[in-house]
C-alpha cells in the first residue's frame, strides 16, 4: 500500500517531526484493510490496462468507511512501482497520488449537491423540470446551451429520473433555481475545499457548476459524499488510530467523535441516496442491467464523465461503506470518445463494491421518521387524479403534493395538458424557458389536441404558472411503481455508454 503509506508518513511528519517518524522507533496502527488494500490495487491496475484502447492511461480509487472517516484502501495510481518513462504520453506517473493531489473535475458527479442543495430549500424528487433546448443568456454575450449526453430532449421529468439519468439540462435549470452560490455553500460545508462560496467562484463557476465545471481533490470528494451515506454527517478521513513510540508510550490516539459535524438533514441524504440506488430510475440511460445495478444490495451511485472525456468518475456508497473510483490521464489529455462512466470508472467501483460487501453485514438505508410516501398522479406529480394512473414517491413531510397539478387544465369534462415554466436567469423579459418548451410540444406534439387547451380554458381562473415552486410532474415512461425497490438479481451486465 505504498500510496496509503506516504500519506500516512506525511501525516506523521505533520504532527511529529521528520526525525521522530524516521528515527523515533513509532509504532503507528492504521485504518488499512491490507486484503481489500492488495485487491483494490490489483482492480484498478487489471481495469485501466483493459482501458488502453479508450486512451485511458491511469485510475485511481478509495474506500472509506462513512460513519467514522475511516481509510480502508487508497489506489493513488494503477501502478506505484512502475518505471515507465513515457508518463507525459500515457497520463501517468505511478508515484503520483491522484487521490490526495490530483486536482480533477467530476462531471456529472457532482450533481448530487445540487439536487441536495434544492432538496433543502423545498423541492422534491418529483418537482418538475422541463427537459427542453434551453438557452442561457451569458455575461459578455456568451449565451450558454446546455445538451444531454444522448443528444436528445426528454420533456417533462421529475428530479427523481433527471439525477438518475443525469440529465444536464434539468441539472442546469435547478442550479438557476437554487444558485450557484448556495451550491457552493452546500459543497463546502460537505467538505469540498475549493468550491469555498466567494465571489470570485460564483463568477468563474456560472451555471455550468452542476455538470462538473470545478475542480475536486478526489479524497476530499469522497469524504464530501460520506455525508451522503452517513445521515448528512460530515465526518473527516482518518488513517491513523494509534501511535506509541518505543517504550509503548501512547503518543496519539483516534477518538470517533471527534470530527463529526451535521452539514444536511438525514431527510434530505435520504432521498438524495434512494434516488441514486433505483435502478428503475436511471434506466432511460443505464439500462436494466448496467454495471451500477449490485442487485439485492442497495446501493447508490452516480456517474461522472467531463464534456472533454479528460476524467470519468463513480463513486457509490451504502450506509457503511464508500467506493470511489477515478479514470484519465495524469498529463490531462482527454481519454477517447467512448471512454463513460460505464466503460472507464465504472467495472473498477463494481469489482471493488463487490469485494467490499462480500466481508460485511448488508445495511439498508433507513427511511427518517420526518420522510413519507405519497400517492401521486403519475403524469403531474399532483394528487391524484380520476381515471389517471398513480405511483409513489418520498417526500420530506410537509412538501408533498396539496391539490391536483396546474398542468391538467379541466375543461367541458376534458383534461388537457399545459406545461409552464418561469425563466429566473433572463433579465430582458423574454422567458427562455417557456420558448423551449412550446418548440419542444409543437415539434412532438404539433397535431394532438391534448397539448394545444382552447383558448377559452387558458383564462387566468383556470391557468397558472409554474415557477420556482412549481407543482411537479412525473414522466410515466420513467415511473417506478412505488419507492419500495423490488430486489432483482443482475446478471452478467451488458456496459452501456453513458455519462
């Protein structure tokens, strides 16, 4: 474990001084699984050498244990001992540790904190958010046009099945909603050094913060989404336990709770981690049976790839183990275009989780007491409606659904369906948004009168806007049929690309 044990003397340095760690006789007990340490190293190494043909030079990966910090295996390169002189053309350099040096953007990883972010000032995992071709205005004339991984426009779809599927025009619309400096905020205080919520990074960031514009160190990354699995407790990594020097004289030992801080509600991590272990959530993307998918165990995970293919994430998490795996190359140069979250990072955080859940208990994540499961009209998100379809969805008690969605527009004994949306970010008075919502009914559904009320049924009695607190509405393509996940088996995957 030669990346852990670097970091460990660099540790000990810190607080003992070189000539004690070097000369000082300490004996230092460590949070190292040696057996998951050896198998972890030999995963990365068999995986990115699998990865050559995608340009993918070196990975990286770390497993902690969530509810104490603890470090139960670091992979800083896929090979530390390596001797290859072609580090500026491969992307690596094996002494190099990418886990507490590297300095690499996460892409769509780190959409969790934004819909986290949302979840905190009200929104729920079944607001609605209009998947449509949405332009940006920009400072300087810059105007920004988010795109989708696959090229297309979804429409209507709730939080639920935009993070699963990680969508990014979703994403960037719910960053507008909540803003780029309360993202931050919410980063920060998970641990995430460099997204300190200053002035400065509101500017440098803008809204393409939530599709991954930052930088991470991977360690603080990991230990950030801790909170994540460990009920919204930010608790800080740990390596060393004990350490006595010669005599047996205790110099130093590890108490638990002597770093453990509440950054968010356990509500909130709740919800944020069911979304991201329903399989049936990100099938739009994934598929039924994708690398991501443990089978009965629940565990959540997400993705990250950069728009330049120049880093690729997963990073995955249970209520007492987290794996997080990192693929690209030392040099920065972009892996080639097929390189995803499921070709690259992907089979080296499965192989891992796999190896980690073999030795320990299975251990659901337990529904807070404030979270309650709710009926809703499949389409809307709404109370549910006669004759319309229905599905459940978790809510934070007090933000579930009051009364029928204003997207369904009674009139004369009919129900038609009219999607609005307010634009926050332009300031010029035109709505965006709205554009690229009508563009998207009028080219998918020009000649249905279900989507096009009379205008008599649009008089301000019957129609309201939806704006930051808009009623949600769910996408039946993408419903599950309740949050209650059916266990299913997973067969060999088949990979599939994917953010």
């Amino acid at each position: 474990a030669p990346h852990f044990s670097f970091y460990v003397k660099d540790l000990l340095i810190k607080q003992f001084g070189e000539s004690m760690v070097e000369s000082g006789g300490l004996q230092v007990t460590t949070t190292l699984d040696y057996k998951l340490e050896e198998k972890a190293e030999t995963i990365v190494k068999e995986e990115v050498d699998n990865a050559k043909g995608l340009k993918v030079g070196n990975g990286a990966s770390i497993v902690l244990d969530p509810r104490n910090g603890e470090i139960l295996a670091m992979v800083g390169s896929k090979d530390f001992f390596a001797t290859d002189s072609s580090g500026k053309t491969t992307g690596f350099e094996g002494q190099f540790n990418v886990i507490t040096q590297g300095k690499r953007q996460p892409g769509s990883s780190i959409k969790p904190v934004a819909y986290a972010t949302a979840l905190a000032k009200g929104y729920t995992a079944a607001t609605l958010l209009m998947d449509t071709k949405t332009l940006f205005p920009g400072q300087g004339g810059k105007d920004y046009i988010p795109v989708n991984y696959d090229g297309k426009y979804h429409g209507p779809v709730q939080v639920r099945f935009a993070l699963g599927n990680s969508l990014n025009i979703p994403a960037v619309k719910m960053l507008a909603l909540i803003g780029v400096r309360n993202m931050l905020q919410t980063a920060y205080d998970m641990g995430i050094s460099g997204f300190a919520p200053t002035q400065e990074n509101t500017s440098r960031f803008g809204l393409s913060l939530t599709l991954g514009g930052g930088e991470v160190i991977p360690l603080e990354f990991a230990t950030s989404y801790s909170v994540f699995a460990n009920g919204g407790y930010k608790v800080e990594p740990v390596s060393i336990l004990k350490v006595t020097d010669k005599k047996g004289n205790i110099l130093y030992e590890h108490k638990d709770s002597s770093s453990k801080k509440q950054v968010l509600k356990p509500e909130i991590t709740f919800i944020i981690s069911h979304m991201l272990l329903d399989n049936n959530a990100r099938l739009l993307t994934f598929g039924s049976y994708s690398l991501l998918n443990i089978g009965s165990r629940q565990v959540a995970v997400k993705t990250g790839t950069t728009d330049d293919k120049r880093d690729n994430w997963a990073i995955g998490w249970t209520p007492n183990i987290l794996v997080a795996a990192w693929v690209g190359n030392n040099d920065n140069s972009p892996m080639g275009s097929i390189a995803s979250g499921i070709t690259g990072a992907s089979p080296i955080w499965r192989r891992i989780v796999l190896e980690v859940i073999k030795d320990r208990p299975n251990q659901d994540f337990q529904k807070p007491n404030d979270v309650i499961a709710t009926t809703v009209d499949s389409l809307t998100g709404g109370l549910p409606v006669d004759g319309k379809s229905t599905r459940s969805e978790y809510f934070v008690k007090g933000t579930e659904p009051q009364s029928m969605s204003p997207v369904y527009i009674n009139w004369d004994n009919k129900y038609f369906i009219q999607f609005k949306e307010k634009d926050p970010v332009s300031v010029d008075g035109q709505n965006r948004w709205q554009q690229g919502i009508d563009d998207w009914v009028n080219q998918n559904y020009k000649d249905d009168p279900l989507y096009h009320p009379p205008e008599d049924a649009l008089k301000p009695k019957q129609n309201s806007d939806l704006g930051s607190n808009s009623t949600p509405i769910l996408t039946p393509t993408f419903g599950s049929a309740t949050p209650t996940l059916a266990e299913t088996p997973t067969p060999t995957p088949t990979p599939t690309e994917s953010p």
